[in-house]
C-alpha cells in the first residue's frame, strides 16, 4: 500500500491513470466520508481514470492513514491535508470530489484554496451536519460509536443510508470497511464538523459546483442541496430518485458518469 509522509502523519493513498498519455487532462481528488476509506470510491476508478489522473486518499484516522490521538480533529486542517496530498503527488489544480463528510471537508477546501481547483463535485453533502432532516435522530450516534463501534454505528440506520433497493451484500460491504477506522476517531471527526457551520462561506465559493443529492436524504437533506444550489455562484444540482444518503455507492457507475460530465466541461 503506498503512503505519503505528511506533516508526522502517514497517508495511505492511491493514484490511478489510464488516460491517453498524449492528451492533456486534469487529476480529479475523491474525499470519502466519515468512517470510510479510499475503497468507497473503487467503483468511480474505471470510469475516471480512463480519462484523468485519479487520486484517491485515507482521511486522517481513517483506516490506513494515521493521527495523533492527542491531537483534535480542526476542520481547518482536513482541508489542508488535501493541499497537502496535492503537494506531495506534484498537484497544482484539481477536480475535487467530495462525498458526505468529505464534502463537508471539500467545501472548506474550496473556500481556503481557491486557487487550487478546477471544479467542486459534492455528493450528499452539506455546509450544516448538525441541521439534518426532521426524521433523522443522531443523538445516539455518539453512544453506539462508543459502545458497538463503528461497524455498528454503520448499521444501525441503513434505512437512513441506503435506498430501499440496495442489495443487502453492499450494505454488509460498507460496514466492513468501516470497521477498519476505530470509533473514537470518527467520533472526533463528528464533533468537529457538527460544530461546523460553512453557510456563511458559500457566496464565496465560486468555483464551478456539481451538487449531487438523493431526493431523500435525512443525514444530508434535500434542503441544503438546494441552500447550496442558491446561495454558491455557480453550483449546479442534480437530484435523485430511489436512493438514499450513500448514493455514492448504489450507483456508483451514473454518478461518476455525471462527474466526468461535468468536469468534461468545465474550462481548462
């Protein structure tokens, strides 16, 4: 498994380019959400890297990336990670694509380095976790977390994360892969951004925005899709039936196509 030594810490990451090597193409940057790791996105490769140069990271205390335990988790400081991902891997600009908590963290990226992106792609994601739809409780979070640990938490609203259709060996996937990151990491990373409130950012933001959003969606409603869509200066957003918060991986193939779109046609 590659790693990147950054600032004390070790960063598991891969990077994957079947592009045309004589035509000129930007790196596309995928952020993956609280309790997930790089794998989430394993499905986005084929379709992406075919055409663009794929970076893909662990967040920090997420499964194989370390962190201080001592340290907290700063919002600030998951945005500059990415930067420094970048920075690592000869990245000047990117297309950034970030889903649920890592597009929480992407937002902020968005608005503290402007000048390193090309385009923002968020999917199920919002400027206020702690403001989420009328029928999601997340009170017990915190104590399943620390009682059951994360595969737990994971599995203890699926009917909150996935689209009643989603075949019960990916949901049993999505929770493996979470057990690789330990409980009281992704509770640091959930005190950090329930505290977050980047509303007041996104007039800021100008850089071209793809706003991906499940019609329902308690974790990340419906409603700050469209706060978003109204308030950033240049944000699209596409909306869709059928699945719910984990979108990104119950259909996995229609949103990296709608990705690549987008990006496609972004100017360089």
């Amino acid at each position: 498994m590659p790693y990147l030594e950054l600032n004390g810490e070790n960063f598991h990451c891969h990077v994957d380019d079947y592009s045309d090597p004589w035509r000129a193409a930007e790196p596309v940057l995928l952020h993956h959400s609280a309790g997930g790791n790089l794998h989430r996105w394993r499905p986005w490769v084929p379709a992406l890297a075919r055409r663009h140069r794929t970076v893909r990271f662990d967040m920090r205390g997420h499964a194989g990336t370390t962190s201080r335990s001592e340290v907290p988790f700063v919002i600030t400081e998951l945005a500059a990670d990415i930067a420094r991902v970048m920075d690592a891997l000869d990245v000047g600009k990117t297309h950034l694509v970030g889903a649920s908590a890592g597009g929480i963290v992407s937002l902020h990226f968005a608005h503290d380095f402007p000048d390193r992106l090309h385009s923002l792609t968020l999917v199920a994601s919002t400027p206020r976790l702690a403001q989420m739809g009328a029928d999601m409780d997340a009170s017990g979070w915190g104590d399943t977390l620390r009682r059951e640990g994360t595969r737990a938490w994971l599995l203890s609203d699926t009917d909150k994360r996935f689209g009643p259709d989603t075949p019960r060996e990916v949901i049993d996937w999505y929770a493996d892969e979470g057990a690789k990151t330990e409980a009281s990491h992704v509770l640091a990373l959930q005190a950090c951004l329930l505290a977050a409130d980047l509303a007041p950012l996104l007039p800021q933001i100008n850089v071209p925005t793809l706003l991906l959003a499940a019609r329902h969606d308690p974790i990340t409603p419906l409603e700050a899709q469209q706060l978003m869509a109204q308030t950033m200066p240049n944000a699209t957003l596409e909306i869709f039936d059928g699945v719910g918060h984990n979108m990104k991986v119950e259909i996995p193939e229609t949103l990296a196509r709608h990705t690549l779109d987008f990006i496609e046609a972004v100017p360089a």
